[in-house]
C-alpha cells in the first residue's frame, strides 16, 4: 500500500467537537468497502468527519473515473449511512 492511498490514523483525521460518528464503526465499515475499490484499482482515503457529514478523497483509478460520483453516493454512502449511526452525507474530493 503507498503513502497515497493508506488511511489516515485517528490523531491525523480532522473532527469537529460535534461530531456524533462513532469512529471505530466508520473505520471498520471503511475496511468492509475497501477491497472492492482495490479491486477496480482504486481506493479511499478518510479526510475527516464534521458532524454527520464524512469526507472522502478518493484516489488511484477512482480519482479519475467518471463513475466516482455514482459509486459514492449510490454504494459508499449508502452502506455507510446503513452500518454507521449518525453518518447522514459522504463527500469526496
């Protein structure tokens, strides 16, 4: 795994005082979806979390595709908001 597409540590992740997410579940179910971007030869990288709101950057063949957008709102966000209790919006950059 390179530099680029490994996950940030807790201590390196950017959280708001608010913020009701429960980060040991998001981490995990972070973990359950990372193989099948790895496979498409992409991957995710967790910025941070403000509030409900989870922000994503997507990098490798993810970055690029033109279907990123679909596969964060259609498949990310909806197992995230289904596995993790206060997740209501992913974003990416």
């Amino acid at each position: 795994m390179t530099d680029e597409t490994q996950q940030l540590s807790n201590d390196e992740v950017s959280t708001s005082d608010d913020a009701a997410i429960d980060m040991t579940a998001l981490e995990a179910t972070l973990e359950y979806i990372r193989p099948a971007l790895q496979a498409d030869g992409g991957d995710l990288i967790l910025l941070g979390v403000d509030g409900g709101t989870v922000n994503l950057q997507m990098v490798g063949a993810c970055g690029g595709c033109p279907l990123s957008t679909m596969t964060l709102k259609a498949g990310i966000e909806r197992i995230l908001t289904d596995r993790v209790p206060g997740v209501e919006v992913v974003n990416a950059s």
